[in-house]
C-alpha cells in the first residue's frame, strides 16, 4: 500500500490517525476536528462523521433499538441510574443532537 497520508489532513500531527484508519481499513473517522478531508479520505472509503451525527443516524435508523441500549446503559450504570443521566453524559461528551432527539424518543417509550 502506497499512500500519501498527508494527503489525508490538513494536520500533519495527525498523519498517524488517517495511516491508522487506512491501513485499519476502517469504515468511519469520528472526529469534531475540521483538519481532515473528507473527499481524500472517502477514496479510502473512510467515511469522515461527528460522533454525533453518527448516534442521530443510528438512532433515526433504529429507535427501538436504541432505546433498549440507553434503557440497558442506565440500568447497568453504577447500580442503576435514571435514563436521564447518561443521556446528560452524552450531552456534555459532543452528542448534544442524539442526546436531545433521544430524549424526545424516550419520553413517547
């Protein structure tokens, strides 16, 4: 394999990341980080994502699913907590869309 990793980002201090997910062969880079190229890095078939766009999408593509997970999540968190708790977690972590769609979702569960 023959590629030009600074071809990948803007940041030469994160060559090493886009080597990883291309020699990993992986399937998404989750990031809040603007330095990487999104066009560049999808030649590689590396989709370029914000954790939390990718929770919003999960959860739009499978709500029941994801709210069994979060039920799950809660319940084996720390002896059991309310479901509002790792959803704030969530919130303060980026995740502020998932978060607050999955709020709404789980109100009408």
């Amino acid at each position: 394999m023959n590629v030009n990793f600074s071809e990948l980002t803007r940041d030469p201090g994160d060559e090493h990341v886009v080597a990883l997910a291309v020699i990993g062969c992986a399937d998404y880079l989750f990031t809040h980080d603007r330095g990487y190229l999104a066009v560049a890095l999808a030649a590689h078939n590396i989709t370029l994502t914000t954790p939390d766009d990718y929770l919003t999408t999960l959860l739009e593509d499978d709500a029941p699913t994801i709210a069994a997970i979060l039920r799950r999540q809660a319940d084996a968190w720390g002896g059991g907590r309310p479901l509002t708790e790792p959803l704030e977690v969530l919130e303060r972590a980026g995740a502020r869309g998932f978060a607050r769609s999955a709020a709404e979702l789980l109100s009408t569960y």
